[in-house]
C-alpha cells in the first residue's frame, strides 16, 4: 500500500466520511472527472480515483 493512498484515506476520514455517513452525489464533471458529492453540510469534489476509495450501500 502506498503512502498517497494513506493520506487521502486518512483526509477523507477527517471530512466526515466515516462508516455509516449517508452522501448524495450531486454532479458530474463534463469528461466524468471530478464528481461532486454531499456530505453533511458541505459539497466536496473528489477525483474519480478518490471517490473509487469509498464504499457505498444503496439505499
């Protein structure tokens, strides 16, 4: 595991996405990269290979 992989899970983790966090994806950039999403109170856009690190369970 790479120390970038790390850090970015370690500052996704201090934004609040944390397990059990409900997100709402808001948008899409034109070629698909960056995408917008909702968390708490906040919008935060995050590359495709950020947003790759996050596991989901639709509801």
């Amino acid at each position: 595991m790479s120390y970038g992989y790390q850090n970015v899970k370690h500052r996704l983790i201090d934004m609040g996405l944390v397990h059990g966090t409900k997100i709402h994806v808001m948008k899409f950039a034109p070629l698909g990269d960056p995408v917008e999403i909702k968390v708490k109170n906040f919008e935060l856009a995050l590359r495709n290979s950020e947003a790759g690190m996050i596991d989901v369970e639709v509801q």
